[in-house]
C-alpha cells in the first residue's frame, strides 16, 4: 500500500506520512453520532473528567471536539463510528426486550476505544490522577 507522503500539522498520525497534507479537521474524539443520540435522548449529555471540565455539568457533542487528524484519517476511522453505533443502537434494542441479531467484532470496539482514549490524551482532555496529561 502507498502512502501520499505528506503530513498534516496536528494530525496525530502525522508520522505515518499518510495525511492529505490540510489543516487538522475537528474530530469528536467520542463518536459524533453516538453524542447526539445520548444528548437528544431525554436524558441529556452530562460530562465528567475532562481537564477543562471541573465537576459534572451539561454539554453538547460539539464541545467535545479538537483539531487533532487531517481529514483522510478521520474518514479512515469513521468506520469505527459505525461500529460503536450499531452496538448502542442493539443495546438499546435488547434493552427494550426487542430482538436484536447483530454480528460486531469485538477488535472494532476494541479500536474504537483506543480511538477515543488516544482523542482524549492527544486533544488534551485527559486527566490521571487530578492532572492534565497531553
């Protein structure tokens, strides 16, 4: 496989030399989609933990973005958005008492976890132990 050589300022996998060679995009590091169906969903986006955010208080899927990866790595990872929303949508469904026949593989969570924890470190939102890690 080829790369395009070029890098992206910001782009977290900017050393791979795969970037589109454009200004960082902002990526929700937490799936957009999975953002907007929990804050629409009655209950609200509550959040908690972010090194800006002191104590539990309301917010919107659109706070919790950052300018973190070009746009070529944030469309290779979309698919893992996908993923991340077919589970909660079968979650919710298996909740309900519906049936639900959903097929995942598990090391599609597993990288969108990793996806999130990394967003998290890289945009400066992370915390351990009280204090800001980037």
């Amino acid at each position: 496989m080829t790369t395009t050589g070029r890098i992206t300022p910001r782009c977290y996998a900017a050393r791979y030399r795969d970037c589109d060679g454009r200004a960082a995009t902002r990526e929700h590091w937490i799936t957009k989609a999975l953002l907007q169906r929990i804050q629409f969903d009655g209950t609200g986006l509550r959040v908690t933990g972010p090194s800006w955010v002191e104590g539990p208080r309301d917010s919107h899927e659109a706070e919790l973005t950052s300018r973190i990866l070009c746009a070529r790595h944030n469309s290779v990872l979309s698919t893992l958005d996908d993923a991340i929303i077919a589970f909660h949508d079968a979650w919710l469904a298996a909740a309900e008492g519906k049936g639900t026949d959903l097929a995942i593989q598990g090391e599609s969570l597993e990288r969108w976890a990793l996806k999130v924890l990394v967003g998290m470190i890289v945009s400066g939102a992370a915390r351990v132990d009280g204090i800001k890690v980037k």
